[in-house]
C-alpha cells in the first residue's frame, strides 16, 4: 500500500495551519463516518460536525471556523474550506488513476480524409470521424465515439466513450462529455397536417462554449434554426434533457433529471434542482435557484430562491407544505366545530 507524508500533501493546500503530527503517513481519503487510521478525512458540510470528535481518521481537514471537538491523537489541518483544498489533492489522484491516452489514432477509428485533426490528439477504438470535422489540438476521443460533417470540438475537451456529437455541433475549449450523452439530436417538433404529426426539420445546431461540462445519458437537441447555446463553465448532471433553442447562460448548474422545453432562456449563474421541469419558451433571470421536484410554468426573476409547482419563493412554499401536513387536524376541528354549532356538514359540495 502506499503512503504519503501529510507534510507533502498539505503543500497543495492554501496557507494550512497544522496541529500535530505532520510527518503522519497517509494512504487514503475516506468520509468521518467509515475513516481508518491512515486515513485523511474532512468536515465539508457542518451537519456532519457530530462526527468529528468520534472518526478514526489520522488527519482532518476543518474548516478554521470549526470550533468543537477534535479526536485525540489526529493530525488537524485548518483552512477556509476543506471541500475546496480536498478537489486539489483528487485532482491529481484522478490522473494517477485515469491518465489521458496517449496522442494516437486507433487502427478501428474511420476518419474521413478531409478532417482537420490537431496535435496531441488521441482518437480510441471504433471513432468516427464525419467529413470536414475539426478536432483540436489534445483532444481525447476515447472509443465508440461518433462526430458528425464539419463539427468542432474545441482544444482539450474530453470526450468519453459513446458520447456523440452530431454534424454541425461545436465544443468550445476543455469541454467534458461524459458516457452516452448526445450533442445535436433533433428538436422535438411536429405540426399536425390532416391528422398527421409530421415533422418539423430541426436545421439549426449546438454550441458548447468553453469548459462547458456534460453528464452521462444527457441530450442536448439541435436547434430548429440557429443553435441551442450552453454557456461557458455551465455544468450539466446525468439525464438531463435541454430542447431546442434553449440558451443556458454562464455558470449555471443543472441538477439529474432536469428538463427544459424549447425556447426557455435560463440566466448566469442559475441553480436547477434535480427533476426540475421547464416550461417553453420561458425567462429564468441571473441567479435564481429553483428547488428540486419543481415545475416552473412562468417567468422566474433574477436572484430568485424559488420550488414547488407551481413556484413559491421558497420559505413560503416550506410553509405551505407545513399547513398540508395540518389538513386532517383542521378537518376534525372544522366538523366539531359545525356540529356544537348545529351547522349543516357538507361533503364534497353536497348537503348530507
């Protein structure tokens, strides 16, 4: 098993302050819950603050803020947040674990003779690359991959097996697309015509911008004119659906199941709770945060904290869903009520 000094681990970390042991071996990161010794854990959420006096774990990582107890005989390590300093150290156990393949094109990739393929790329088993598709340069295709005609994929994007990505589409820089999802499948659009659905051509495309980041089994449709746009930095979970025409602005964050109709226009920086559903053609401002399990049927303002169906800001719809829970005590002190004043009960509209 290998180990290192928590003295070179901590050089990763912004201004540390160490109490105790800092030559301490370390050989794994686990949760305060299930941490053995040899191991380094941390406090990045205060509901676990409980679990910090009892964890077996011989380094921790807290929060300077933290002012409880602390095992006897760890190692604590203090700085402004552990979530942050702890992504450092992953980062770099990621690419122990996961190194980038080395630039190659595997003998089962077709790439079609008027590609434009950049240096230091690596294009894995069974790729296809589409007429006039440009590649640039340390891009990962890593199997099992589709680009369509004149796509652009943007340098050092990340693209991971199965993942598709359809003609005309284009990745900014540093772009990650996780297993399966696709980039660029039509617009769902149907006109009815003499008791026909018949379909509406989607001639538009996708446009990732710069460290755009996808989730597995995500669709992104093409536009039906123009382009479904994601902003830079934007990062999208698994299983989210985003329509045609949608524009997702800077930053914003969608949660697993998320869905958005077409036309919907969602601001920087906005927070989508997991299965939230978006109605078309909709305004969703600069900041706002919509609870999970929300339908959202109207414009939402910017800087809005928002959940439920429909949306109430969201304390009031804490408070709504509190009421709910009332209901059949109410119920009860309502009959009694009618009955010690001899008021007729009604049921359903209807006098008994």
């Amino acid at each position: 098993m290998t180990t290192y000094p928590l003295s070179e681990i901590v050089k990763l970390f912004d201004n540390p302050e160490i109490q105790g042991d800092a030559s301490v071996e370390l050989s794994a990161i686990s949760s305060l819950e299930k941490a053995k010794p040899g191991d380094l854990s941390f406090l990045g959420n205060k509901k676990y603050s409980s679990q910090v006096p009892q964890t077996k774990a011989s380094a921790i990582l807290l929060p300077r803020t933290y002012k409880g107890e602390v095992p006897q005989g760890a190692t604590i390590v203090r700085v402004d947040d552990p979530s942050i300093e702890l992504a450092k150290l992953c980062a770099i156990i990621e690419k122990q674990l996961w190194p980038a393949p080395k630039p190659s094109v595997h003998p089962t990739a077709s790439v079609d003779a008027t590609a434009k393929i950049g240096k230091g790329v690596a294009i894995g088993p069974n790729v296809i690359v589409c007429e006039g598709a440009e590649i640039g340069d340390g891009v990962v295709l890593q199997g099992n991959n589709y680009v369509g005609r004149f796509a652009k994929i943007g340098e050092n994007s990340f693209i991971m097996p199965n993942a598709v990505i359809m003609d005309y589409c284009e990745l900014g820089k540093r772009v990650k697309l996780q297993p399966g999802c696709v980039i660029g499948s039509d617009g769902y659009g149907y006109v009815p015509v003499n008791g026909q659905h018949v379909k509406v051509p989607q001639v538009g495309k996708v446009v990732l911008e710069d460290d755009v980041e996808v989730g597995a089994n995500t669709t992104i449709d093409r536009a039906r004119f123009d382009k479904t746009l994601v902003g830079a930095g934007t990062k999208i979970d698994n299983l989210v659906q985003v329509a045609h025409n949608v524009e997702i602005g800077k930053c914003a964050l969608l949660v697993s199941q998320v869905g958005i109709s077409g036309s919907t226009h969602i601001g920087n920086y906005v927070v989508l709770g997991g299965q939230t559903g978006v109605a078309g053609h909709l305004k969703i401002g600069d900041g706002a945060m919509i609870g999970g399990q929300s339908g959202i049927n109207g414009d939402i303002p910017p800087k809005s904290y928002m959940r439920g169906t429909p949306p109430r800001p969201y304390m009031r719809a804490h408070k709504i869903e509190i009421f709910i829970g009332h209901l059949p005590e109410l119920y009860d002190r309502v009959k009694d009520i009618e009955s010690r004043l001899g008021i007729e009960k009604k049921t359903f509209g209807k006098t008994k």
